[in-house]
C-alpha cells in the first residue's frame, strides 16, 4: 500500500470510521473521545451509529483480530453481520477446535 493510500480506523464505544492513512507503527485516537482506534482495514464499511446488533458483531470480529482487507480480487470476504451469526459460529470453534478467527470468517457452518 502506497504512503497516501487511506483504510479505516475503528472507535468501537464511540461507534465511529475514520479513514486515515496507514501505518503500522502510529498510535491513532478518536477525535471523540480520545480513546484507541483500531485497524478495521480497507475493505471496511462502516454500519450506522444506530444499529447496536452490528457494531456488537463488528465488536467481536474486531477483538478477534479479523479485519476488513482487500483480497486480491474480491474484496475480504464473508464476515458476519449480527450477534446471533457470531454466537453460532463461536459455538462452532469451540466444538470443533477450529481457531476463532477461521470459524468467524466462514461463510456456512458444516
């Protein structure tokens, strides 16, 4: 990614994106609240401050380090939208043992 390119950062108690340039090694903070962003990625696209189920569902992919980053051609991929998608795929790492980000990203529970 060049110098100028921008990718979202993330305050989750503010529920609010910012897009900023990227790097790794620059502590950002929310103009808010003053409090850490995290890297969402490139790909990320921001739910409305509204919708709680969403953010708490961006929340728990955040945490689990899963962001939003341009694949080569089609973009991140499958992340979950709603609480209920995460519980059931948590439920699904947990039985089988598949790492947490792995069963967060995948599009269809066996």
């Amino acid at each position: 990614m060049s110098g100028h390119a921008k990718t979202s950062y993330v305050c989750l108690p503010c529920r609010a994106a910012y897009k900023q340039p990227y790097g790794p090694k620059r502590q950002r903070v929310c103009p808010r609240c003053a409090g850490p962003l995290l890297h969402a990625g490139s790909a990320f696209a921001a739910p409305p401050r509204r919708d709680v189920a969403a953010w708490r569902a961006l929340t728990a992919l955040l945490n689990a380090g899963v962001g939003f980053h341009m694949g080569c051609c089609d973009g991140p991929g499958f992340r979950p939208r709603t609480p209920r998608e995460i519980r059931q795929r948590l439920a699904h790492a947990h039985r089988t043992g598949e790492p947490i980000s792995r069963a967060l990203t995948r599009p269809e529970l066996p």
